[in-house]
C-alpha cells in the first residue's frame, strides 16, 4: 500500500471517515519512545548493581535519551512538515532496532549510554507523524479530529507510558535488565514493516503542491527555494546548541558549570535573531510569540513532566531500595496507576473540552504528592498502592488534555513540529525531574531523598495548577468550524 486509502462514509454523513488502516503504524511508532522512557525506571538498579555503577551515574541512562529526544523532536517534526511522515519514520523507527541491538550488548556503561542516545533519536519520528497524519486525514475528510484518533493516540502512549515499569519487571525477570534493550528489536521490526505497507508515500518536496497532494499529504507547506533554506539548517543548529547546553545544566546543576548557561543564553540570543530574519524559520517565533494559548500549553506540559517523571523514576527506585521491593514487584505495584488511568483517558476523550482534564490533573499531582511526603519504610504496602492510584488520574488527563490542546492551537502547516516542541518541553521536564531525582537521592534512594523529591514534585504541582486557573484562553474556542471548546 502506497498511498493512504480513504475511509468509508461515516453514518449519517457524505464525507469520507478516517482511513484506519494508518492506526497501527501510528500507534506503534507514537509508544515506542514512552515504553523506552518508562521501562528503565525498573531497570535502573539492576543496572547499577550488575555495571558497579551508583544511582548518580546510571541516571544519565534516563538524561541520555531525553537529550537526543529533545534536540530530535522539533527537527524530525519539522522534517515531516516538509517531506512527510513515510521516509522519517521508516529511518528513525530503524535506528530504535540497531539502538535495541546495542543495549543488549553493550559491555558497560557508557556503550549503554550510547545506546539510549541511539534509542532517542530513533524515537523521534513516532509521535509527531501520527499528529502530522491526523492533520492530514482532518483536512482530506473535512473533520478536525476524525474518529476520536487524537483519543486513541493518547490512550495509547499513556497505556504504554504506566504499564512500562509493569513490562520492565516481567522482562527483568525472565532476561535480566539486558532484555529491556532487546524487545525493541522485535519492536522496531513490526513499526518499518508497517510502516512499509500502511504509510501514504509524500509529494517530494521540490514539487510544487497540487490541490490532491496537499490533501493527501502529511501536513505541512513545502515553499519554494532551496532544499537548505526550507529547512533552515543553521537555525536548527543554534536550536541545538541552545538545547544542547541547557540540559547539559540540568542534568548536573552548579555554580561550576555557569558557562552551559551562558553559552545557552548567547545560542539562544543568535537563534532568535536568525528565525526573526529567516524566510522559512525552523520555528517561527513571530506566530509562536503570538500564541499565548500555544506557549501557555507548553509552560504547562514542562511543569506537569517535572510531577509525572519525579514520580516515575523517583518513586519507583525509592520503592526497589528504600522500601525493598524486587523490580518486578516495583512494576506490579503500579499496576492501579495503569488500570485507573487507562480508564480515566477513555472516558475522558469523550469530551474534547481541557480545562476540567487540566485541573483535576492538577489536584490529583498535588493530593499524590502530599502522601508521598507520609511515607516511610515501614509504610504498609496499601499505601504505595494507594499512591500509584492517585497518580493514575492525572496519569490518564494530562497528556490527553495537552495533546488536544497543541492540535487545536497550532498552525496547522506546522502540525508535526508542533508536536515535537510539546515532546521537547516534556523532555525539559523530565530532565530537571532527573536531575531533581539524582540530587535528592545521591548514592541511595533512601526515605529522606523521597521526601526531599515530594516537596519539588509539590512546588510543580502547584505552579501547574496556578498555570490552568490562570489562563483565560482556555475558556475560549479553539478556532472556528468543528474545533472544539477548550
């Protein structure tokens, strides 16, 4: 299959439905970085303990892959914007087998590292193609968001996103922690071979789009000019010099290392100039600076990855060491986070309304996080249950709630890239959870470096709430047409 075939009428209408044959590369591709980024929360031990390596150092395992995925989403993004979903994904998804290949095998630590850095790069295709062909089957059926996909989408990450750890223990123990590395062999092959038959081939990008490409293109305007200049490789390297030297801070930050500051200030300074200036900017600030709505989604996604991620990898090691459970046993205590936010995603993307998703994700961060602080080693294991239920609500609101709200607020030619500066945010979040996690912790996840964890996922918490009870935007209409009210 070549081309992405339209779906049947849906009842009670004369437009064309969804084509669904486009979900499961969709789906697929999209986890493939949330799998990756929550099956090494279990992991982190055995590693350390097997490598001779301290919770200090095998957290950049964790920061390794949110620093290739960071840099790679937006430029991926904006790379499918330009040539389409089918050649990026099929590369990238790829890579994620040979990085699979090389985990399973790496001898040490900093081939390990390699790895995972391997792994974020690969993942960078997954997510912001299926938000590009979304846009794509809205604009050829004339629906914003056909069929519920943007739900099933979310669904789908978030799923993949709880039950991670769950995957890891199981995987941990029948194979050891190498055997987290090795499943994305089998799964790499499954996303190009779908990949091959299901995605719809792209216009190539020195041609000049008619009305039938641009309808079944991915997403996205293709303007004339050189190849260089549509893509403007120099912004995207100040954007990842800019990006690069920024998380490089947050993963160890210190007076000492002033300088990863400055230089970000100054890539930062000569990035903005250059996309001011810039015919076809990599991220055109000029539209996004007028996107308060947008802007306020992203602040949003970074403070809320600081909650969700503090949690993931921060909880999850404290119950390993300080409470004493086996890695499988970590994962199958969070089996009610995933069965809970499973169902709160379903039932919630019925409504495409985000305010309520929003605040309610808030007060379930905040509630989670104020029982954290009453733990202790001799806690009754009730209470960790009790813990990853909680979470499980804004689990399953926050991602959905800010997924829709980046569809409906972002110019819709830059759909892709869009969603990759939402993945990078998240990222950004997720790195200083990292470093939050390592500074708190130090050598050993004790009781202490939990507590001293909560109070940060707290203060998120609440500067996430005050974000959404703040943002007037939210009660107003996304757009015009179907889009819905946020």
């Amino acid at each position: 299959m070549t081309d992405a075939k339209a779906g049947c009428p849906e009842a009670g209408t004369d437009k064309p439905g969804f084509d669904r044959g486009l979900l499961p590369p969709m789906l697929l591709g999209s986890v493939l970085n949330p799998i990756n980024s929550t099956i090494i929360a279990v992991a982190l031990v055995p590693i350390g303990r097997a490598l001779g390596a301290p919770a200090s150092q095998t957290a950049w395992l964790v920061s390794a892959l949110y620093l290739a995925t960071s840099l790679g989403q937006p430029v991926v993004g904006r790379l499918i914007d330009v040539f389409g979903p089918r050649r990026l994904f099929l590369l990238s998804t790829g890579l994620v087998g040979v990085a699979g290949v090389v985990g399973a095998l790496a001898p040490g630590l900093g081939v390990l590292i390699g790895a995972r850095v391997l792994l974020g790069f690969g993942t960078c295709a997954g997510y912001p193609a299926a938000m590009a062909l979304v846009r794509s089957e809205a604009e050829r059926t004339g629906r914003d968001s056909p069929g519920g996909v943007l739900t099933a989408l979310a669904v789908a990450n978030q799923t993949v996103a709880v039950v991670g750890p769950l995957l890891g223990g199981m995987l941990i123990a029948v194979g050891g922690w190498r055997a987290t590395f090795a499943l994305n062999v089998p799964l790499a092959l499954a996303a190009v071979l779908l990949g091959l038959l299901r995605l719809p081939k792209a216009k190539t990008p020195e041609a000049k789009p008619t009305a039938q490409s641009t309808a079944q293109s991915t997403g996205g305007s293709t303007p004339r000019g050189s190849l260089a200049a549509r893509l403007d490789l120099p912004g995207m390297g100040l954007f990842a010099a800019m990006l690069v030297s920024l998380l490089l801070f947050l993963m160890n930050p210190h007076l000492r290392d002033w300088y990863l500051l400055a230089l970000a200030a100054a890539a930062g300074a000569a990035f903005a100039a250059r996309e001011l200036r810039a015919a076809t900017p990599f991220i055109d600030l000029r539209v996004l600076g007028g996107n308060t709505p947008l802007l306020a989604t992203y602040g949003r996604a970074l403070v809320a990855y600081v909650v969700s991620y503090s949690f993931l990898y921060g909880f999850t090691q404290w119950t390993e060491e300080g409470f004493g459970l086996t890695p499988f046993h970590a994962g199958l205590a969070q089996i009610p986070m995933f069965l809970l936010a499973t169902g709160v995603s379903i039932v919630s993307g019925r409504s495409t309304s985000v305010r309520g998703k929003l605040l309610l994700g808030a007060v379930g961060q905040i509630t989670a996080c104020l029982v954290i602080l009453l733990l202790g080693g001799d806690s009754p294991l009730w209470m960790l249950l009790l813990v990853a239920l909680i979470f499980g609500v804004p689990q399953g609101l926050n991602n959905l709630a800010l997924q829709n709200s980046v569809y409906f607020q972002a110019d819709p030619e830059r759909t892709a890239s869009s969603a990759g500066l939402l993945r990078t945010f998240a990222y950004i979040g997720s790195m200083v959870a990292s470093a939050a996690t390592a500074a708190s912790f130090g050598q050993h996840a004790d009781t202490g470096g939990l507590h001293r964890l909560a109070w940060v996922m707290l203060g998120a918490g609440l500067l996430y709430l005050l974000l959404t009870l703040f943002d007037r935007t939210l009660g107003r209409t996304a757009g015009t047409g179907t889009r819905a009210s946020l």
